[in-house]
C-alpha cells in the first residue's frame, strides 16, 4: 500500500514540476516582445501542456500571457482591453484541441487555431469599433487578426515535433 501512495506521491510532483516548466515558459514569452516569436512560443506551450497534463492545465497557464504580454509592452496600451479575450482565445485554442486531438491531432490543431482566430477576430472588432473608434492604428489592430490565426499554426508545429520528441501521443 505505501508503494503505491509513494508512486501516486512522485507522479503529481513530476506533473507540478512539468505543469511550472510550461507557465514559466508561457510567461517569460512576451518578454521577448515579437509577436511571431510570442505567439507561436505560447501557443506551443498550451497544445503541449493540453497534450501531456490535460484541459485544465492549459486553460490554467493560458491565463497568464496576455497579462505578461501587456506588462511587457508587447500589447499595445489601447488594446488592454483585449486582455480577457485573449484569455478566452487561449482557452478555446485549449479547449477545441483537447476535445479534437484524439480524434486527429491535425484536426484539433487547425480548428483550434481557426476558432481562436475567428474568436479574437471578432471580438477585437467589437471592441475596437465600440470602445476604441478610429484612435487606435491599423498596425495595431492588425496584431488581433491574421497573426492570431499564423502564430497558433505556427506553434502547432512547434509542438507536434516537441510531442513527437518526447514520444507523447499526439
């Protein structure tokens, strides 16, 4: 019976310890404030997490970058209030892999990245044609749209080599 608790014991360990490695990762990203280094890095991190430790994991450390990112510069001041949608966006990219990766990891990676792109596509409209009106510069605006949808593909490839490396089954 003990063998068992202490087995129990070391594998939730191994999974905080794993679980801290992905947060600090997703936070630090945003310090290296380009976007397309960020983004596919962070989105990496939550189909990885998602893949090894779950759906709640994901969500967990998909809370943070947006946060990071606007502490970090990386999020330009007029989009601050973008930041709880891309929290939502981060978990509907978890959220939709977690459920499709089973199926077909190819198909939970590209329609997570396809929600997640149309979610924070439509949502920065609504918030920048509502709240913000014509201050706010296209460059800026531009960073809610395609680049969402680039960056997440971009870190689904990120982490099928990573999964693949480290022999999970993706």
């Amino acid at each position: 019976m003990d063998k068992v608790i202490v087995r129990s014991k070391s594998r939730a360990g191994v999974k905080i310890a794993v679980f801290a490695v992905f947060l600090a990762i997703s936070i630090l990203a945003p310090f290296l404030k380009q976007q397309f280094i960020t983004g596919p890095i962070v989105n990496a991190v939550l189909f990885i997490s998602t893949a090894v430790l779950g759906i709640g994991a994901g969500i967990l450390i998909g809370l943070l970058p947006g946060m990071i990112s606007a502490f970090t510069g990386l999020l330009p001041l007029p989009l601050l209030p973008m930041i709880p949608y891309i929290i939502m966006g981060n978990a509907v990219l978890v959220l939709i892999f977690g459920v499709l990766r089973k199926k077909s990891f190819w198909l939970g990676v590209i329609s997570a990245s396809f929600l997640k792109f149309i979610f924070l596509f439509f949502s920065s409209s609504f918030i920048i044609n509502f709240f913000i009106k014509d201050s706010l510069p296209q460059k800026i605006a531009a960073m809610m749209a395609w680049p969402q949808l680039i960056t997440a593909l971009i870190g689904s490839i990120i982490a099928y080599f990573l999964l693949k490396l480290i022999k999970k089954e993706i």
